[in-house]
C-alpha cells in the first residue's frame, strides 16, 4: 500500500458513509481527483485550485486553458473538472423530466421556458408526450431561425417516431424580444399540425420565449383554432 493509499481508503470510506454535506470544499476536490492523479497527493492541488481561481464553484467554471496552468493539473485533470457543471446539469435535466406530467399550457411553458435561459440565438425544441402527457424526450432540433419549415417538419417526424410519442409539444424563443407569435410562427405552426397528423402524432402546443416569459399558442385567443381544426 503507497504512502496515500490508506488516507484514501478513508476519505471514500468517510464519502460513501456520510455523504459530501461534512467535507470542506478542499476535501470534495481531493476526492474528485482520486481516479485521474492515482499517484499524486492531490490534497494540494485541490487547495491551490481553489486559492487560484477564488472559490469552489470558480474553480469549475475557469477556462481549460486557465486549469492547465495550475501546477499538478495536467490535460486529464482540467477535463475531468470542466465537465462536472455539464453532468450536473445533464442529471438534473434528465431528473426533472422522468415522470413529469404537462397537461396544461402553464405546466408546459414553465417546463420549457428553463431550456432558453441565456440564450442569444432562436433554437427550437421538441417536448414527446405519451398519450398521459408524461415527458418521454426534451430534444433541441435547431438552432437559427424556426422558419426553416421543412427541416424541421423532417427531423421533428422522425424523432417524434423514435420516441413513441402521442402527443407533442414545440416550443422556441425569441431573444431579445417579446413573447408573441408572428404571422411566420402561426404558419409554421400551422403546417406542423399537418405533418405530424398525417403520421398519427397531435401537435398540441406551440410555446413562445422570451425574457424568461413564454405564450402558449394553444390557449392564445385566435390561435387555438389551429389546435382545434
């Protein structure tokens, strides 16, 4: 056993029984970097990490270039840290979407609207219900403008068959404008509805971001006739 080996076994051992909630946030770092440093003492390299960029959460939010730079941190090492913030949001993403249920305009705008948080570019997202209208898949199909109709109606049906859905929820934004629909999203809209009927699939809502608020097209006055065609 090396001279680390056994403040190791300890340091799991004090992990898997108690959790994080009792480690300093040196400590959580040390223990992070157990598998990419297997013969390093990285109870230094974690306190220089944090000394260096100002804070726990700084450290993993420092550009790889800044990482390497760090004596004791090497490529393996700035990668394994760069992406901790992606996996958390990745589970806590995919967390939030088993058995979520949206059965309303509210529940769905809300559930969405989260994906556009900073953005600065339209994207479009495709939301697959079962006929229970739980979420199977949350998937981002474009990033540019939602007009571009028939690739979207194209890469929306085949992953909208893949998933299983009965239902479907579209959703897009507008950056730095304002949460209404344009005559360009009521007509595309419009063919989508068309699309995916043909294949046996219901469009059941077009939601609109922007600026954190969000319209759904469904329950928007003139609009929802074409839910209801």
């Amino acid at each position: 056993m090396g001279m680390h080996d056994g403040h190791r076994e300890r340091v799991r051992q004090e992990f898997l029984s108690a959790g994080l909630d009792s480690f300093p946030d040196h400590k959580v770092l040390e223990l992070l970097l157990y598998p990419v440093l297997p013969r390093m003492d990285t109870n230094p390299i974690a306190h220089r990490l944090i000394e260096t960029f100002g804070s726990f959460s700084a450290v993993f939010d420092a550009p790889y270039e800044e990482l390497v730079k760090v004596p004791g941190v090497g490529r393996q090492t700035a990668v394994l840290i760069k992406l901790i913030p992606g996996l958390h949001k990745r589970y806590l993403l995919d967390k939030e979407a088993r058995g979520v249920v949206l059965d309303s305009p509210e529940a769905a705008g809300n559930y969405i609207r989260t994906r556009f948080v900073g953005a600065t570019q339209e994207m479009v997202y495709v939301v697959c219900l079962d006929s229970k209208c739980k979420v199977l898949l949350t998937k981002r199909v474009s990033e540019g403008s939602v007009h571009a109709t028939e690739i979207n109606i194209r890469r929306i049906a085949e992953i909208v068959l893949r998933s299983g859905a009965a239902f479907v929820v579209m959703a897009h934004n507008h950056p730095g404008g304002l949460a209404l629909p344009s005559p360009d999203d009521v007509a595309s809209t419009r063919k989508m509805v068309e699309a995916l009927r043909l294949i046996g699939i219901q469009l059941i809502d077009h939601i609109v971001v922007a600026d954190g608020d969000f319209i759904s097209m469904a329950q928007s006055g003139s609009l929802s006739q074409i839910f209801c065609d």
